[in-house]
C-alpha cells in the first residue's frame, strides 16, 4: 500500500518551508498528466510519497520499476 501525502505535505518534505515552491495548482496539473505518482480521492489529490522518492528521473525505467 502506498504511503500518501497531502500536496502541502509534498511540498514541505521537497521544498522547504522557507523559499519559492511550485504553486497548488502546478502540482495537482502534474498530478493529473501524470508526471507525479499520485492518487484522486473525491475533489484532493494525495502524493504516493515511497513511490516517488523512488523515481529516478528517467521516465522509461520509472515507469518499469512502477510496474
């Protein structure tokens, strides 16, 4: 089961509570393409924070290693 987060959770753990982050909306747009491994439930979007901090930034072999 993965482990989610909320999106103001993501961006504490990845940007600091200090200096400029993406915006709410940024991140629930990448959410949505698909670009972070992420999960809808109802109206709020919740990061898959152990799948994410596995990625490797190659989207080919994250996308094998998610399988």
């Amino acid at each position: 089961m993965a482990c989610l987060i909320k999106i103001s959770e993501f961006t504490r753990r990845v940007y600091g509570d200090q200096g400029s982050h993406p915006a709410r909306q940024t991140i629930v747009r990448q959410c949505k393409l698909g670009k972070l491994p992420a999960e809808q439930k109802g109206n709020l979007w919740y990061i898959k924070w152990d799948i994410y901090q596995k990625q490797t930034g190659d989207d080919l072999v994250d996308k094998v290693l998610g399988s």
